[in-house]
C-alpha cells in the first residue's frame, strides 16, 4: 500500500515530531514513522527520565543536609523502587502529552521501521520511505520532503559491550531496579558528570574516569574544575588523563575489574559495575542512505544551514546530524527545516548561542565561547566573573559554591559567551540566551533590574563587573 502526504518525518524523537508539529502548523499533511516509542531518547532514556532521577538524588541529599539548615531529621530512607516509579510516572504522562499534540495536529502516525528507497515506481527521485511493521507487513510512504531524525545512540568501546548487568550504557542504567554499590563511570562528559552526580547523592561510591586533561572537555576550564573539586568533595573520585585497556577487563561475581594508563603508570580499577560514557554514534545506517545520493561525514549526515541533505527536498536534523546532540538543539533544527521548506521566513538559530546545560549538583549553564577558545580563534577578548557567595540569595539557598562569568569581544562589545556553574545554572542562562539573541550589550543586560535577592543577581552583576561596574563585588 502507498501512503502520499507533503511531509514525511523519519524518527519521531524532539527533533522528528517537533518538525512535524511545525509542519502541520504551516497546513502541511503530515506523516511520522517512528519504531519505537514517540519522544525518542529523550523523553524516554536521556532527559526527562535522568532529570526526574537527578531530582530525587538532590532531594535525597538534602534530607542528610536538613540540619544545616536548623532542621533534625533522622535523614531519609531511600526507597529505589519508587525513585524509578515516579520517574516513570512523568515519561508515561508526557508520552500522553506527545501522542496527544500529534492527534490534535491531525499527524499520522506510523508505527514502523522506516527506510529510504531510490527512484522507483512510487516515485521518480529517492525520498519514498519504505515501512516495515512488526508483524513483517510492508507500506510505502511517499512525500513531496523528507524529515530524517533518526537520532543517535551510545557509543560502545569494542569489549566493554554493555551487558545490561556488569557494563552499562545510559540505555540499561536509567532502568537500574537496585543501585550498585559502587561504579567505575567512564567517560566524564555531561552524561558521565550527571550520573556521578546523581549516584554520588545516592551513595553509591563512584569513580569518574576521563581521557582528556579535564572533565567536560571543550567546556570552560575554570567551571570544569570548580564542578570537579565540589565533586570529589562529595566523594566522587575523578581521574583525568586515563587510558582504558579494555583487553584487561575481568568480570567476576561481585563486580567488574580493569586496567589502565594513568599519567605513565598502570592502575587497577574495581568496581560493581561499570557505566560507559563516551558518547553518541548517530543513527545513519540501515536507513537505505546509500540509496540517495545524501553524504555522510564523519559518521554523520552532512547538512547545509538550513538542514538539506545531498538531496534537497530531503533534511535532516537532529543528533544524527551530529554538533551539539541536545534535544533544544534538534528541536530548533527541526523547526529550521519546516520553516525552509515551507518558504517561510528562516527561524533564528545560531548554534553558538544553544545552551548548554549540565543537571550536576551544582549545576552548569553555558553559551557561546569559552574564554579560552575565543582567544584561540584569535579574537581579543576579557571576562568577568561574580561568585554566587557575593549573592544573597545564593547563601539562602544554602549553595553558594561556583560563579557566573561573562566573556566579551573588546573590540564589539558582543557578549561571546557566559558561563554559569552554581545553583539553576539550567534556569538562568536562559537570560544570556536571550541576551544573545537580541544581541544584547553586557550594559544592557545589567542595567535590566534584577529583583533582590535572587540568583539572576549573579548575570546581571557579572554584565556589570565587565566595565568594573559591579556593586556587591
Ligand atoms: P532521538 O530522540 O534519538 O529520536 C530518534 C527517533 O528515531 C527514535 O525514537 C528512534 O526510535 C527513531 N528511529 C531511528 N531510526 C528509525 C527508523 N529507521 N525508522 C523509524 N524510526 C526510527 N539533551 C538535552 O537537551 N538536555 C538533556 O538534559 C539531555 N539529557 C540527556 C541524557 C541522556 C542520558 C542522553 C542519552 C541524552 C540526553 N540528551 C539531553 C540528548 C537528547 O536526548 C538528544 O539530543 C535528543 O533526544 C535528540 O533528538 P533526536 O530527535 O535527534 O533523536
């Protein structure tokens, strides 16, 4: 059977149904295939489930700070079992919400595998997908463009498959019915630092390995290393510069067991279990590109800016097309892609200025350029940081830890980027993304008032110190 519509959307994660809700605004008929579940990665095993664990991990640890704050507690008792139900209470309720905007935006949904098939008689150019149902059935589904959002999924080190009992990814961790007692985290990017995080707060013991000099690598060096000395404050063991040597690993009954290179010398790592997080491959195979004549460079799809491919009535967006594999990220680059095919007027996207985020304890926010890498690209340019123990609010708060830092061009005046690390980081650098977007001088930004005491005070005093206008620094 063939279906025909305008727009056809491969992969309904943030960056396939976000597309097609877009899509249909603009009185497009649409169709979305999806295989799994809709909401993709991060609805379903990334954001929203690791958030809603991150949060009861802080609540958790706060109820042991209780008497900080002139409260005596017997401390809590941690109950895991309803920490993965209230969690699942919140995935299963926005995968509700999801279903629903598709029915409301009257969004055909196909519940299949989907694979794009070269010029055929269903079609005289590539771009037709062709949907194969569990049941072995087969439908074709042919549109004027082609959406792919095919995501993205964890990267394996060969060796250290994840078994779903000793070696984890991210996909069988966030389903854990019982915490280890203690893990060996490799990989101390965003996904790795969350989950020290969150199981440092648990009790669990934990060991954060990284390759690089630093943890976050390319993130500002000053924020990576305040987050690495509150961690290990915690607890959290961190070592940077360490070379794994997967053909070491032993596993046993109780736990896992390997080497490696650690600044020349070789150590022992032991652990319960071990949790690998070295990144994200995207989703480009199996989905009959070689049948196209769209390109993929460095394992990802190769777009122009507004999201084409090699084919130009077909797009691609989101983590299978690699940069910032976050899901703000795919859902703008989604409603990019409409807008184009559309003709509409281009939707404002700047990679530069996506917030990045980072859901520790405390928390980092970040847009735009490190200091360092703006000076790197040869741009001159000077910062200014306020430390949140000069914020009032921050000492209420009972987390005066970290600082927020502002990086300006010199010559322009242009913010560059912020930095944020401190308590939610997440929230307020969503003022800086603004401030970007309205290209915004740091005077400008300072000189909006902001209410007393709260933690915005910390941008807007940051903004300030950039000229030494700052008052409580
Ligand atoms: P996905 O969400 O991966 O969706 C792709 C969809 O395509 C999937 O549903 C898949 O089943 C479907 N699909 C693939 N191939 C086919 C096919 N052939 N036929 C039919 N369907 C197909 N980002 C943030 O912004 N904030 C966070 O806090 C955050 N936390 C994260 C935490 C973790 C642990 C992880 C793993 C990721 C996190 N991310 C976060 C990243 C975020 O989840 C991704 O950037 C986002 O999901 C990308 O959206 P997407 O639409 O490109 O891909």
């Amino acid at each position: 059977m063939t279906i025909t519509c305008d727009v056809a959307v491969l992969g309904g994660g943030t960056g396939g149904y976000v597309a097609a809700i877009r899509a249909a605004q603009l009185g497009k008929d649409v169709v979305i295939i999806e295989r799994g579940k809709l909401g993709g990665t991060c609805l379903h095993r990334g954001c929203i489930p690791t958030k809603s664990l991150l949060r009861s991990a802080e609540v958790y640890a706060l109820l042991n700070q209780a008497e900080t704050y002139g409260i005596e507690t017997d401390g809590g008792r941690l109950v895991f079992p309803k920490v993965q139900a209230r969690k699942r209470e919140i995935v299963d309720k926005l995968h509700q919400g999801v279903q629903y905007l598709m029915r409301k935006n009257k969004i055909r949904v196909i519940e299949g595998s989907g694979r794009i098939i070269g010029p055929s008689i269903f079609s005289p150019r590539s771009g037709a997908v062709a949907v194969e149902f569990p049941d072995g059935e087969m439908e074709t589904v042919v549109s004027d463009n082609l959406i792919i959002a095919t995501g993205s999924r964890p990267r394996v080190i060969p060796g250290l498959e994840p078994d779903g009992t000793l070696i984890l990814s991210s996909d069988e961790a966030v389903d854990l019915d019982k915490l280890p007692e203690s893990i060996l985290i490799v990989g101390g990017g965003v996904i790795g630092v969350e989950w020290a995080s969150m199981l440092c707060d648990f009790g669990v013991k934990v060991t954060l390995i990284e390759m690089a000099k630093q943890i976050l690598p390319g993130e500002d060096e000053e924020a990576a290393r305040e987050l690495a000395r509150l961690l290990e404050k915690r607890g959290v063991k961190i070592l940077t510069e360490v070379e794994l040597k997967p053909d070491t690993y032993v596993p046993g009954d109780g736990g896992i067991s390997i080497s490696a290179a650690h600044r020349g010398e070789e150590i022992t790592l032991e652990a319960s279990q071990m949790f690998i997080s070295i990144g994200r491959a995207a989703n480009v195979e199996g989905i009959g590109l070689e049948n196209t004549d769209i390109r993929v460079a460095n394992g990802v799809i190769a777009v122009n800016p507004h999201f084409q491919t090699g084919e130009s009535h077909i797009y691609a967006v989101g983590d299978c097309i690699g940069g910032l594999q976050l899901a703000h990220a795919a859902s703008h680059e989604g409603l990019a892609a409409v807008n184009h095919l559309a003709g509409q007027e281009s939707h404002i996207y700047d990679p530069t200025f996506v917030p990045r985020c980072v859901y520790t304890h405390p928390q980092i926010g970040s847009i735009g350029l490190t200091e360092a890498r703006a000076r790197e690209m040869g741009r001159s340019v000077k910062s200014a940081k306020v430390p949140f123990s000069a914020i009032a609010k921050a000492l209420i708060e009972g987390h005066s830890d970290g600082f927020a830092k502002v990086v300006v061009d010199t010559e322009t005046n242009d913010l560059v980027g912020v930095q944020i690390i401190g308590p939610q980081a997440t929230e307020l650098i969503a003022e800086a993304s603004l401030a970007a977007v309205l290209d915004a001088t740091p005077w400008e930004v300072g000189s909006a008032v902001h209410a007393h005491p709260t933690l915005a005070e910390a941008l807007g005093e940051a903004m300030l110190a950039i000229d030494g206008n700052a008052i409580n620094v």
